[in-house]
C-alpha cells in the first residue's frame, strides 16, 4: 500500500541502530525499508556486507486494529527489531529468526516475525550458472536445462 518510512526517517532508525549496535558490525552496514498495509505494517532490516558475500534479512509485522494505530505499530515493530538484534548480537550470531513468519508475544501485543540468511553474491553466481545451462560436472545428462 504504501511507504512506512520517509527517507529522512529510514536514516535516522538506522543511525539509532548503529549507535546501539554498530560495536557489533564486521565491515557490514544495517539498511531498513517498510510498508504499511490496511491490516499491518512490516519492517525489514537488511545487515549485509558491501562485497555481497552476506545479508541477514529480518521481517517484522505488526498487525493493526482498533487498540493498535500504525504509529503505534510502527513503534512496536521498531521496538521488536531492536530486541531481535540484541539477541542476535548478545547469542554471536547463534540465535536467527525461522525462516517463516512465526508470532512472537511483545508487550501487550503480538508480532510476527522472519528472518533469512543468505549469500547474494553466492546466488548470483549460481542464477548465471543457471541461466547459461553450464553443466555443474561432465556427466551432467543435461547441460542445457
């Protein structure tokens, strides 16, 4: 539906991500993003490394309704990303959010969350490998699929 944050607003929720957690950063940046929807807002949160050889995508909604605005989910959402990283940061990276959206009690509401590990520079190669039909071993029965 539309944009959570304006761009100034982006900038700032990552310049106070980085004052908490930037102790914690190896050569990687934190970027955020967020939508809103009529029934939720959602806030992604990109840790990667500039090389692309890493990238920690979190998730967070917020379901609205009557005793939640989307200020107030917003803030909520924030609130949730700031404790996901500190558990994230606190465990050496040990702890990661599931692949798929689980609900996760907080305060006196709910969020749902997801997170995805993944290698964007790994993948591209693998897409080009792909997309040429280059045989992965000389046996391969079908270098052109």
């Amino acid at each position: 539906m539309g944009k959570l944050f304006r761009d100034d607003e982006a900038g700032a929720v990552v310049e106070l991500l980085l004052s908490r957690f930037g102790v914690h950063l190896q050569g990687e940046c934190l970027r955020v993003d967020g939508r809103s929807e009529p029934d939720f807002v959602e806030i992604e949160a990109f840790l990667e490394k500039a090389d692309g050889s890493f990238c920690y995508q979190m998730s967070v909604r917020a379901p609205l309704g009557k005793d939640l605005s989307r200020e107030a989910g917003k803030s909520l959402a924030l609130d949730f990303l700031g404790y996901i990283l500190d558990q994230y940061f606190g465990s050496d990276r040990e702890l990661l959010l599931p692949l798929d959206y689980q609900t996760y009690p907080f305060g006196d509401h709910h969020v749902q969350a997801r997170g995805d590990l993944t290698n964007p520079r790994l993948d591209a190669a693998a897409d080009r490998i792909i997309e040429r039909g280059v045989p992965l071993d000389p046996d391969d029965p079908a270098p052109g699929l």
